[in-house]
C-alpha cells in the first residue's frame, strides 16, 4: 500500500514537471490551424514557420544578444567582484554580498517596474540600453556567486608563489587564478544565459515600440494569433536550453556549480 | 657594512597592530643553511615573509647581496620559495609548472627547456614532464616545488615547514634530498620549523625564536649541549628543568634537597642524564614503555613527574615500585633564568 503510494507520488510529480513539456513539443507537430492538445493531426508546418516569422527572428537576435553581452558585462564585473570578496577582509563585504544578491530575491516585477520609473523614463536611456542594463544586472548575482564557489578552493599561496617567480599580481591573476576557474567562470555564463534568455517580467517592462525580447514578442503574437508556431517556438527554445546545459554538464560537470 | 650575504637589522614586522617581530637582527652568511626554529606564533614564518617581499616591515632594514631590497617588490628580489603546502599550479603539467618562471623572464625557448629539465633532473623528477601535481605523491609534488624554485637561480632560497605534510619516512628522505640539493647548487637558505629534530639535522646554523626575539643563535651541536635558557634547553630536550635555592631544588610541586650548591637560578637535566637504579633519592614509577637502546621511566618524585632513561642493562622495574635515583649536578646544564 506504501508503495503504491509512493509511486504514485513520483509519477504525478513527473508528470507536473515533464507534461507540459510534452505537450507543448506535441502541440506545435499539429496540422490544424489552432493552438490545441491533443493535437489535430500531424506535420511539421509550424515548426519551419516559426523561421518564417519576421518579429521572432529580430526578437530572438536581440535576446541572444543581450544573453550574450549581458552575461560577459555582468562576468566583467562579477570575477573582480568575487576575488575582491574571497581574498580581502573587505569593509562592508557582508553588505556587497546582499546587495548582489538582490535581484535574486527581489520579484522581477518590481525591478522592471522601478527600472522604468526611475531609470528608463526621466533619464531617457533607449530601450535596447535599458534592457541591456537590466539584463545585465540580473545576471550579475549568478556571476558573483558561481565564481566565488570555484574561487573559494583555490589557495591564496599559489599566487604568491606566481608573484615570486616574478609575475605581477595581475599577471599572477591572468596566469594563475584565471585558468583554475575557467570552469566556473563557463559554468557562471551559461546560468547567466539562461537566466538571461528566459527572462520575462522585468523585459516586459522595458520592452517598447519595434523592440522586444523574444519571450515578450511571444506573448505579444500569442494575443493576436492563437496558432501551433508558439508551442512549436517553446519547444524549440527548450530544446536549446536542454542542449547548452547537456553540453556544459558534459565538458565541466556544471551541476557542482549550481 | 658587514660581509653578510642577507642581513635583517632592527627589522619590525606587525598584523594588524599587533608586532609580531620586534626589532629583529640576524646576518645569515651566502651557501650557509639556517634554520628559523621554534613553536607556532614565534615569528619564524613572519620573519621568512618579510625576507621574500610578501610581508613589508614596519622599520628596519633587509639587505640581501649588498643591496637594500626592504622596498623592492617580492616578483623583483630573485628569492625562491618552496611553501608548506607546495603551491604548485594545478592546471599546469610538471614541466610547464618549473618552467612557468623561465617563461616570464621570456628566455631563448631552448633555454627553458635544457633548464627545466635539469631542474626536474636535480631533483629526481627526470620523465614526469607531462604529470600534473594531482597526479603526483606529495613527496614527488614537493621535488617538484623544489625544482621550480631552484631552476630560478634565487639568490636565497626560503623554504616554509617543506617537510611537515610528509609521512615520517619520506620526511628523512627529503631532509637527505635537501642537503644534497644545498651542496650541490650552493643555495643559501633558509628553512623554517618547529621540529627540532629537523633543524638540527639540516641546519648549519640554527635561529632559535621566541615571541618575534630571538632566543639563541648557534651550531645544532651548541644548542643541543649548550642551551642558555630554560626556553631552549626545554626545546633541545632538556625535560627536567628546575629551579634551586641554595643546595635544593625547587619545583611547583615541592623542594629536593641535593647535597651541592646549584650554580645557577636553574638546572636541568636530559632525561638520559638522570641516574636510576642507584641513587641518595627515590621516586615512584608511574610509565614505564621501551625505547630500543634504552627504557624511558616517568617517576613520580617530590620535584613532580621526573623523566628518566635508563639503559636497557639495568633490571626492568615494574610500575607502582620505588626506585632509587640522582640529579648529579656534572650532568647538569646551567641555565640563565
């Protein structure tokens, strides 16, 4: 009886979790004309025309892109953050700490919407520049964080020993702290990508005219058209997902990380 | 200006307000291997620090060949390094680990290649070219440190408790290794431990520290049989140390009296030079264990537990029996409060 009990419970939480997943790749292979489960026969005409589609193509390029630089702004600024943290007895450490943190905790909605009021409107910052802000601020907790974990086992006399066989401390940083946390500085800009991409609540806000991330663009197409391509984009973005973090726990073993 | 290859004067080392080093002079001679000895907190590995540029005194002065290196920065005074816990960098192989100096100063690739391999080869790691330092035993990760300091050329070599993270008999091994390695490249150095044994099979000279001052300065051979305090006598193996009064000694436990007049404030005793077996005193024995040559007593005494070895010659006494005993004052060393 416990057993049963026990599948049961393993079974229905698998199914919460990969069910949607499952008809959403379903529903985009319909052949019929509305968005629908299960789906109206079969074909993959929703999928080839998502490629079709002229705003998701402008809205995905600019997605990627702020995943990208966003991610390498928010690494820029996270990896001297981070050795700063982990090497020096800091005043105000603790404070720096919880401040990048925040955008973690904080709901996006609020930072999108306080972006908006008090950034974005009376200082006039463009829309791609605002997202770009925005983006990179969101990422820059998980850049903090992933690359002070890989930093906190490496040991502060390995650079001394760079230092006395003649490298200054920023060639001892460049040459030997660097490469020992390749992998989570890797590790720090998938998460940050992902993150990024699939950001949703605080874009919304700062999406404007003509320029839009791909999620809001999605939305947007979903309140006009009610056709298969969304679940056929869904799926597709899920797959990539899947695929970057396969390929990441693959070549770094990026669960230790997270 | 003495003659001095490295020389410390008057040299004030601090943390964070507190000194750990006050006013501090040593003048350590070039080829010479010394020793900075003494237990943790006495300043060694501060003062070592302070010598390589990785620490910058509060006053005072280090010259090191004839120049004042006191404000040069630790990447430009030649001085090498071999830390406690090697250092060694991971994500490079063996031979790029020991070459790794060489590539800074941007030598002839040829160059880097005949020296790296015969730092490898000075040391013993001759075809370990490709091991990374986690695929090596921490004796061979130790060569290793050794050979990247030494390919350098350092005009001194500082080595920091090298042998502390070794099994009791690669730590021998290593000691043998290292003096080959001082004779052979003529390093000076400058090896810092709390193991006196250690130091005083290695050193040529030994720096005994206590609280940032220096507490005596000598040949291994002085400090063993000529301690001046009651500090180094009991670091030297003195472990019956005592204070007198006249013709007794006095102890927290209790008075004894001798029969001759104490020449000095405190004397003490190895434990090999306490007679047993015969003797104007008795003690109880309260351990007993075998040592191979000899057997070690601990006996319980109006002075307190009293150390004692006897040799293996002399009758096993079974612990709980009275034993008798003596302090000969000939066998004592003399020691300054």
């Amino acid at each position: 009886m416990r057993h049963l009990a026990n599948w049961s419970i393993l079974g229905l939480t698998l199914l919460f979790l990969i069910g949607p997943f499952v008809i959403i790749i379903l529903a985009g292979t319909s052949a019929g004309n509305n968005l629908a489960f299960p789906p109206e026969g079969m074909s993959m005409k929703w999928y080839l025309k998502v490629f079709t589609i002229e705003s998701f193509r402008t809205s995905f390029a600019l997605s990627m892109a702020l995943a990208v630089f966003g991610t390498l702004a928010a690494l820029v600024m996270g990896i001297p953050a981070a050795y700063a943290l982990n090497r020096y007895d800091l005043p105000g450490a603790e404070t720096v700490r919880t401040i990048v943190a925040a955008p973690i905790i904080v709901p996006g909605i609020i930072i999108g919407l306080a972006l908006l009021r008090y950034m974005v409107v009376p200082l006039d910052v463009t829309v791609t520049m605002a997202l770009f802000m925005a983006h990179t601020a969101l990422v820059l907790p998980y850049a903090v964080r992933v690359v002070s974990s890989s930093m906190q086992n490496l040991r502060v006399d390995m650079e001394e020993a760079a230092v006395l066989l003649g490298c200054s401390r920023m060639q001892a940083f460049t040459k030997v702290v660097l490469p020992n946390i390749r992998s989570g500085v890797l590790a720090a800009f998938i998460l940050g990508f992902v993150t990024s991409f699939n950001q949703v609540p605080v874009s919304l806000f700062l999406s404007g005219p003509g320029v839009r991330t791909l999620p809001i663009d999605m939305l947007a197409y979903m309140e006009i058209t009610f056709d298969p391509s969304i679940a056929a984009l869904s799926a597709l973005l899920a797959f990539m997902s899947l695929a970057i973090v396969f390929i990441a726990e693959r070549l770094l073993g990026f669960s230790k990380y997270v | 200006m003495s003659d001095a290859f490295v020389e410390l004067k008057n040299l004030t080392l601090s943390y964070d307000n507190s000194v750990a080093v006050p006013a501090l002079d040593l003048a350590i001679n070039e080829g010479e291997l010394i020793t900075l000895l003494g237990p943790s907190g006495c300043g060694k590995t501060t003062t070592m620090r302070a010598i390589a540029g990785l620490l910058s005194p509060t006053s005072g002065i280090i010259h090191i060949d004839g120049r004042d290196v006191t404000r040069v920065p630790a990447n430009k005074r030649g001085i090498g390094l071999v830390f406690q816990s090697y250092a060694l960098f991971p994500h490079l192989n063996a031979f790029e680990n020991v070459a790794f100096g060489l590539r800074l100063q941007k030598l002839p690739d040829a160059d880097i290649r005949s020296r790296t391999a015969e730092g490898l080869e000075t040391v013993g790691l001759a075809g370990f070219d490709k091991r990374r330092p986690s695929e090596m035993s921490g004796g061979q990760q130790q060569r290793l440190a050794l050979a990247r300091s030494l390919v350098m050329r350092p005009k001194v070599l500082l080595l920091d408790e090298p042998l502390s993270n070794l099994d009791a008999r690669l730590r021998l091994e290593m000691r043998t290794e290292l003096q080959r390695v001082q004779k052979e490249t003529g390093v000076t150095m400058v090896f810092v431990t709390h193991d006196q044994a250690e130091a005083l099979a290695l050193a040529d000279r030994i720096v005994l520290m206590k609280a940032g001052r220096i507490e005596q300065l000598g040949t291994p051979a002085e400090l063993y049989s000529r301690p001046r305090t009651a500090f180094a006598a009991d670091f030297m193996g003195f472990e019956n140390i005592f204070h007198t009064s006249g013709d007794t000694l006095v102890s927290s436990f209790g008075r004894l009296p001798v029969g001759y007049t104490a020449p000095s404030a405190l004397l003490a005793w190895r434990p090999d030079a306490v007679t047993v077996g015969t003797g104007p005193h008795t003690g109880t024995i309260t351990a007993s264990s075998f040592a191979g040559g000899h057997r070690e007593y601990v006996l319980q005494t109006p002075l307190g537990p009293l150390r004692a070895d006897a040799p293996i010659a002399v009758a096993q006494v079974p612990i709980g029996q009275q034993i008798s005993f003596d302090l000969p004052h000939q066998n004592a060393r003399a020691l300054a409060e």
